[in-house]
C-alpha cells in the first residue's frame, strides 16, 4: 500500500515546550515582528519573508505549495515564552518514495540556542518516521550556513554532501547547498532516543 502524506489535514504536533500547527493565512500578524526587525533571518535562504511585501509572498507560496501537494509548513509557538517563534515545513514531499525533505526552518533571534529547535525537530521527526511510516527526511542548508549546519548534526542528521551551485539565494548569489538526512532505521535504532534526551535537559 502506498503512503500518502495528509496534506488535508490540519496537523498539530506538541509537546510541553513547543506546539507546530499548520501555517495560516492569518497567521502574518504573528510572523511580522521578524520579517520588519530581524531581516538577517533569511541571510541564507532561497526565499526570503524580510519586509510586509516579502512577507505575504512568503505565506502565499508556502499555501499554494500545500494546496498543490509539494509541501506542508507550519508555525512554531514557543509554550516557554507564550509566543509564536518561526516558521518550518515538509517539502518536495514524495508520497510514492516516501521521502521528503524538512527545511525552510527560521526562528526569530530571541528563541536560537534555546533548545527549541530540538523539541521541533522530535517532533516532527516522529511524525515523519512513526505516524506516516516515510523512510527517509533529508536536509538542505547553505553550505556557508555553519550554524543551521551545526543544528542539523546535532539532531541527528548525516551529511552525505555538497550540491554544487544547485540554487540562487534570495539575495541574488549562487549557492552550494550540503545535504545531509536521517533514515527511518537510523531513527529507530538510536536517533529517536539520543534525541529524547537531549530535549529532557533542555
């Protein structure tokens, strides 16, 4: 039986630090504080959301790409704080291999280095590996991005490489993206676990 991704389905995903729901249209009220003051956020990303116009480009394509099947984002409520933080999603979904890629993930300056990554991460990792049964979740980042590189070993990702100037950065340059990923039996067999932990302490 093939694997289908529940792109109708208006997923939330929580745990007692952090709550992911499905991004909304509405939702650029919550997300408008970093595109106006924090516009460093998208220094390395394909599409940026600094500025209202960027902004609503932004929520408008991560809609369309849902409806169409590509992908799925979400919005990231931070319970510490009681505020909303980022945004995340799924994308280049492929129900029939059962992969997809977990990406397009920023935080506003005051929630980085504060353990809510990782929270995000588990679950969304669990979704991926246990409710859906995908096999695998890859994971894109500017190969100058050692930070957002650093997060992803952290979780448990495993570099497999470097794409070579495979896509133009929202600020015009060209970029090498590394690629790194977790398989569904890497998961079990000790990601999942080492994970758990890590968000005990944190």
């Amino acid at each position: 039986m093939q694997l289908v991704f529940p792109f109708l389905d208006e997923i939330v995903l929580e745990d007692e630090r952090v709550k992911l729901r499905s991004l909304q249209q509405n939702d650029e009220v919550y997300l408008r504080f970093f595109s106006q003051h924090e516009p460093e956020l998208w220094q390395y990303s394909i599409q940026s959301a600094a500025g209202d116009d960027l902004l609503k480009q932004y929520i408008d394509k991560a809609l369309m790409d849902r409806k169409t099947g590509i992908s799925y984002p979400f919005i990231v409520y931070d319970k510490k704080w009681q505020e909303y933080a980022g945004c995340t999603r799924f994308y280049d979904i492929q129900s029939a291999h059962a992969t997809m890629q977990l990406g397009y993930t920023w935080y506003g300056k005051k929630f980085q280095g504060t353990g809510l990554n990782l929270h995000c991460k588990y679950l969304l990792l669990s979704f991926a590996f246990e409710t859906i049964m995908f096999e695998r979740v890859e994971a894109r980042a500017d190969a100058l991005n050692v930070r957002s590189i650093a997060a992803m070993k952290k979780t448990g990702f495993i570099t497999e490489g470097v794409l070579r100037n495979n896509a133009l950065s929202a600020n015009g340059r060209r970029r090498d993206s590394m690629v790194l990923s977790i398989l569904r039996n890497e998961w079990m067999e000790g990601v999942k676990q080492r994970l758990e932990e890590q968000c005990k302490i944190i």
